[in-house]
C-alpha cells in the first residue's frame, strides 16, 4: 500500500485501496482460472492414462 502511494502521488488512501483490492481480486481470478485449466488438464491425462492402460491390457491379452 506505502509502495503504491509512493508510486502515485495525489493518490488517496481509499483509492489506493480500491486499486489494491481490485489488482486482489484480478489475480485471485487468474489463480482460479489456471487452478481449474490445471483440474481439466490432470483429468484429461488421467483419462487417457486408463485408455492406453486399457488398450495394453488388451494388446497384452491378445498375445
């Protein structure tokens, strides 16, 4: 918050902490956001994990 007040003289204590709570708020989003791309990314592979175990199984079975 000193940092930020430094950086834009002029600047209110209550702007700066609107600032802040909005740069929060971004950022918590982008966590979310990677956090959930992450999730999808791990239950794909997962996913395709069991497949290709599935169809080694098979081929082993055939053999």
């Amino acid at each position: 918050m000193e940092q930020y007040l430094r950086d834009h003289p002029g600047s209110s204590v209550s702007e700066s902490e609107s600032m802040v709570n909005s740069h929060i708020m971004k950022l918590t989003e982008e966590r979310d956001d990677a956090r959930n791309r992450a999730k999808r990314l791990c239950e794909r592979l997962l996913f395709y994990r069991i497949q290709v175990d599935s169809e080694c199984l098979a081929w082993l079975n055939d053999l």
